[in-house]
C-alpha cells in the first residue's frame, strides 16, 4: 500500500507523520504546490518526497487531500487527469465543510470512487488527536488498512457524515481555543508572580490531567468541576467570576459560529 499527501501544511503534515508511523515511512509519498515544504518533511520523517509533482495522485492506493476547503476547486481541477490514471485510489479528503459528493465532483471521478471524509486535529502530530470519519464505496479490507495506517494519530471515530461539520467545530478548531485558555492560564500565573515557563508548565499539565481525568472516569464535566470546589474556597471564587463572564456561554458561541463558517466553505 502506497499513501500518498497532496498538501504538507500543519494539519497534513500532522497525519503524514502518524502514517509514517502507522504504514511505515518507507510507504508514504509527499507532494506540495512548494516542493521544498514536501522536501523538507520527508527528511524529518524519512518518507519520500514527489516535490511539486503529482505522482501521489496518479499511483498511490490513498490519495490525503490535505489542502484548505478554499484550494480544493483549483488543485483537484490541477490533477483530475491524473486521478482518471487512478481509478482503485481512495481519496481522503479533510476539507472541512466539503462532503464526499462535493469532492468527487470536484475531482470529476465517478460516484463509485471511494472517499474517505476525515476530521483531524493537530494533536495528532503527537498521537493525541480526535479524528472522525466516514467512508463511501471504500472496500472493507480498505477500510481495515487505512485505519491501521491512521491508529497513531489517536482516537479515531466513526460517524454519519452529516454530524462532520458539528464534529469539526468541536475537535477540529478546539485546540485553538485550549491554547487560547492555555496562555491565558499562564498569564494569570505570571501576573501572580510565577516564572513564564512554570507558569506554561503548570498550566499545560493541567489541562492534559483534567482530559485524562474526564476520558478515563466517564464522569459528567459537571461532578468533576464541583468535585474541586470547596464551599468557600478559592476555586469556587474564580467560577463564580467566569460565570459572571458569561465563560460557558462563550465557549458555546464559539462552536456554534465556527459551525456556521464550515457550512459556508462548504458552499464555495
């Protein structure tokens, strides 16, 4: 099986690298509209680069689309010949908003061209990510491979496509927003007197543990929030001001408006 990356920003690069692990590196072939970016990755990685070339189209048994919902028009009209070569190749697409009918319309490969529709986040890079996906037409034993290939990434779950665009909205663009509640964590550690890189520490630790916590306990968010709120206490203060901030209804907000952009791009 041959894996090939079309696109080798922050997102493809992320599930390049947990297929190096996942296939062997040895499998993987990356392309990039600037081939010194595929270059360079592929010597970090230790797969193979095609440059700006689009041999990962025409040959490889998985072709990752991981290019912006804005490119996909202009770069799968680029190599619509070159996938007519490839008609046994699975398309993986993860252009959010996109469906499976989109693309394949885009790419001007028949109905029964099969496509795997993904939603990774950038913790995969490091085996932590949450990656959602659908498959049409894709055989089973394709299936079984793929997902083999994509296992180091992190947790991986099935879903019907048109629960993709809420997925997105959550897993997809929450890493941005814990990094924003990471860093300002850590400035309200500073602005108390701690170190900048204790602070940071303290902070990201924290985060990871209380994710940990919720995965491995099942328990409400809710009974593991109270669980650390003594009557009185210092925790149960800062609550009261994130509340009075309107913090949760923020947050909420902040999903349902990145819901709305992703039903746009889909759109384009």
């Amino acid at each position: 099986m041959e894996y090939g990356f079309i696109g080798c920003g922050n997102m493809g690069g992320a599930v390049a690298r947990a297929v190096c692990k996942g296939a062997g590196a040895a499998s993987v072939l990356l392309s990039n509209r600037t081939p010194a970016r595929a270059d360079a990755l592929a010597r970090e990685l230790g797969c193979r680069s095609a440059g700006a070339d689009n041999a990962a189209a025409a040959r490889c048994d998985f072709v990752f689309l991981a290019v912006k919902p804005q490119m996909m028009a202009d770069m799968l009209a680029g190599i619509a010949p070159v996938l007519a070569q490839n008609p046994g190749g699975v398309l993986v697409t993860m252009a959010a908003g996109l469906t499976v009918v989109r693309v394949r319309e885009l790419a001007g490969v028949p109905h029964t061209c099969p496509v795997i529709r993904i939603m990774p986040n950038t913790p995969a890079a490091v085996g932590a990510g949450m990656i959602q996906y659908c498959a049409d037409a894709v055989p089973p034993e394709m299936l079984e491979r793929f997902l083999a290939a994509m296992a180091p990434a992190g947790c991986l779950d099935a879903v019907p496509e048109k629960l993709m665009d809420a997925a997105s909205a959550v897993s997809g663009c929450g890493p941005a927003w814990a990094f924003q509640f990471l860093e300002a964590l850590a400035d309200g550690g500073v602005a108390a007197g701690l170190p900048r890189q204790k602070a940071q520490l303290y902070a990201a630790q924290m985060l990871y543990g209380a994710a940990r916590l919720a995965l491995e306990t099942g328990q409400h968010p809710g009974a593991l929030k109270d669980a650390v709120c003594s009557p009185g206490g210092s925790t149960i203060e800062g609550v009261r001001v994130l509340e009075e901030r309107a913090f949760r209804s923020a947050v909420t907000d902040a999903v349902l408006a990145a819901f709305a952009k992703t039903r746009e791009l889909g759109k384009q």
